[in-house]
C-alpha cells in the first residue's frame, strides 16, 4: 500500500515523486518515458536557479534526487485506475499499485499523441475543462484523493494550466 502513486514521470512527476518521498510518505512514480517530453528540449534558459541546461542533464539530476531519497520511479503504461474500498488500484504494464491519494502529473493532453489521463480521470469522474483537470489552488481536483501536478514549462505566448 502506497500513501501516493504518481502516474506520469516527467520532471512535474518526478518533481512530486521527490518532495512526497521527502516528507515520508510511501512514494511511487509510473511513467511511460522518465523524464518525459523535457527529455529532448536542446536548452532550457528559464528554470530557476539554474544557467541554460539540457532537458537531459535537467531530468538526469532530478532522477538522481529522486533515488537518493529513496523514491520508487518505475517505467510503464499506466492502464487503469479504479476505486474500491476507498482507495485507488493503478493498473500499470509493470504492475499493480493500491494508493489513497493519486497525482496526476501527464502533461498538457492538448499536446500529447496519447491523452492517457483523459480516459483515466474521465473514469475515476473528475471534472474536465477542455482537456484540464479543474482544480484549486492546492492543485485538487473534483475526487477526493486526486490531485494534479502543473507543467514547469513556459510557454512564450502565455501560460497555462497545464494540469492532467
């Protein structure tokens, strides 16, 4: 039993995999790709504190946090997510996850060839904007137990709430 499973292991993920693991809670983080599409930006220039950096190097020094704190980071598809007994079993290609809270951190679905938390949120019954989560400024959604976690990247023509 986990106090969180993360699905989605880009930098939003691994960022929430990090600091659930450092407050010690039972963490674990499901992803298709670990780094997610950071991975292949050539040069980041707007991350705080740090000069311009590779999405590689970013998502490689953020991975090695992870590990250091002990957290779980594991490669696979998440396909299901359902609700028995007041937790959540995550069905993922590599296994099975029983949780009592769930942070969604996939990534903009507006921008993504494969919208997997869309079907898995629209399942579990949060409430969805467009493609969006709607959430409050402790970044949870319409289910109890549900949470979403933010993009880091900005976008030059303005930013959005990119939450799934």
């Amino acid at each position: 039993m986990y106090d969180v499973v993360v699905v989605g292991a880009g930098v939003a993920g691994l960022t929430a995999t990090l600091y659930a693991t450092m407050y010690g809670l039972k963490t674990i983080c499901v992803g298709n790709e670990i780094g997610g599409k950071l991975t292949w930006a050539p040069g980041i220039i707007d991350y705080p504190g740090l000069p311009i950096v590779s999405g590689k190097d970013l998502v490689a020094g953020l991975y090695e946090q992870v590990q250091k704190m002990s957290g779980h980071v594991v490669q696979g598809i998440v396909q299901e997510v359902v609700v028995e007994n007041s937790q959540f079993i995550v069905t993922a290609g590599v296994g099975q996850y029983r949780t009592s809270s769930i942070i969604f951190a996939t990534g903009n679905p507006n921008k993504q060839r494969e919208q997997i938390a869309v079907p898995l949120a629209q399942k579990l019954g949060c409430e969805l904007r467009g493609k969006l989560f709607t959430v409050n400024q402790w970044h949870m959604t319409t289910v109890s137990g549900v949470f979403a976690a933010g993009d880091c990247v900005v976008y030059p023509y303005g930013q959005e709430q990119i939450v799934s």
